[in-house]
C-alpha cells in the first residue's frame, strides 16, 4: 500500500514532535492527557482547531470532527485503509460503523447511494453535520441504529476513549438502541442490490455477518471489515465468507511509530463458470 504525499508530509511535520509524548503513555496512569495531547499535535496538518473541533478539509470536502477522533480520519483519508475498494457510479454502499461520515465521505460522490449506518449518538450528529455541510443528502441514506445478528434492541458501551470507541454489548448501560440485522436492514431500504458492505465496528463484526446470510446470498456484495478487534477476528471472518462463496483477502496496515499492524479483510464473491 502506497502513502500519499500527503500523509509523508502530516508525518514529517508531526512526529518528531510526538515522539517526546509517546514514551509518557506507558507509565502514567491516566492517559487521557497524553492521548490527547498526542492527538492535538498529530492532527494539526489536517486542518484548523474551533474549540475542541477539528475543521479538515480534503478533496473539496470540509469535515468536522472532535480531535479526538483524530485516528480514524487518518485510516481513511491518510493511510488509506479501505484501498481495494474503487467506487463506481452506480454501486450502493453500506457503510456499518459509519462514525462521522470519513468513509462515506471519501466514496458519496462517486457511487449512487451510500447507507450509513451509526448507532452512537454523538458520532452520528457529527455524520449528520458533515453530510449536510458537503451538501450529500440526495447520496447518502442516514440510519442512526446499530446492525447485529438479529432485530431488537442492545446496549452501547461508549467508555472508551473519544467516541470511535463505542461499541455494542449486553451488559445494561445508560444507552438502550434499536438494532437490525442487515438482511432485514436491506429490505427496509428497499434497493435493487448491494455492491459493497464496510464493517468496523470495534469487534461485532462476526455477529453482523450472522445476521446477513439473505444479503450475501442474494446480492454477493464485496466487503471491507476492520479486523483487528480482538486476537483470530479475521481468520473467524474469512472462515465465515468463504462458506457462502467468497475469495477472502486479508492485508495488513502498519501503525506508525509502532511495530503493531491492524488486519483488514477484502472479500469478493467467486464467479460462477
């Protein structure tokens, strides 16, 4: 995977001034401050401070976002993890842990439609702001639910550092939400097909697939998933799509100023001879 100019440039300038916070991460017990500070100084090339926002702009889009959300518009618009994806005119996309819109963002104007679907409240008043202020609301459906393996309600864990972090669980919290499995999702919408499905949904992404088996059979969707949730997700993952058909690749992401590496899954349905 290729790192734009962009991106060689954002670590150019930032880093070496990161490197002094980073070693201050491992022994301190609250981290929040080293996070954000960490976080303040990283996303300065991205875009001016108002207050606690960040006010970005790429490819003629204005996006707005609290600077602790910092890493996940690096993923998609620096380091460019959903690479393998190439939008075309007529697909419509899912987009399942839509977030503040980065991803929908990046493809609204090249495909039909996208669904962006977005359980935390938080998240998806920002998603909302940046659809409206880039003017794509005839591009992008606006779901704020949550997709799992079945229809009801489930609780939203959102202590996690920033708001990227929320996540599902089924231990009682002050956040009760309504979720759809995504087969009955898609037929609530009501479209023709589905061309691609993105998931990152910190660790339920097995329990999204579960609930989607109508979809991937009908439609045979490509999928992009975060995978790096929890150790074994991606080999769970693949396992699970290549039983309805699917040729399954798995690349991995370098994080910068760290030996680790996230895994992200691309997955296509086989042709039929």
């Amino acid at each position: 995977m290729k790192t734009s100019f962009r991106a060689l440039l954002q670590r150019l300038v930032t880093y070496p001034a990161l490197l002094p916070i980073m070693p201050l991460y491992g022994v301190v017990a609250n981290k929040k401050p080293i996070l954000d500070a960490f976080y303040l100084v990283r996303g300065f090339p991205h875009g001016c401070l108002k207050g606690k926002l960040r006010v970005a702009s790429y490819d003629d889009l204005k996006i707005v976002f609290p600077f602790e959300e910092d890493p996940s518009f690096d993923d998609v618009w620096l380091r460019g993890v959903y690479y393998p994806y190439a939008p075309q005119n007529d697909h419509i996309v899912v987009d399942v842990g839509a977030h503040m819109g980065f991803f929908t963002l990046k493809v609204a104007r090249k495909v039909r439609k996208v669904m962006a679907v977005e359980p935390d409240p938080t998240n998806f008043k920002f998603l909302e702001l940046n659809i409206r202020l880039n003017k794509l609301r005839d591009k992008v459906v606006l779901c704020n639910l949550a997709l799992g393996e079945r229809d009801g309600q489930i609780y939203l864990d959102r202590s996690g550092y920033g708001f990227g972090r929320s996540k599902v669980t089924t231990k009682r919290t002050d956040w009760l939400i309504e979720m759809r499995s995504v087969d009955s999702f898609v037929e609530e919408m009501g479209v023709d097909k589905v061309d691609l499905i993105k998931i990152d949904t910190e660790g339920s992404e097995v329990e999204i697939l579960r609930g989607a088996g109508k979809t991937l059979q009908r439609y045979k969707p490509d999928l992009l998933i975060g995978a790096y949730h929890f150790d074994g997700e991606h080999l769970m993952l693949a396992g699970y799509l290549r039983e309805y058909g699917y040729n399954v690749f798995c690349y991995r992401v370098p994080l910068f100023l760290s030996s680790s590496e996230e895994v992200y899954l691309c997955a296509k349905s086989k042709p039929h001879l």
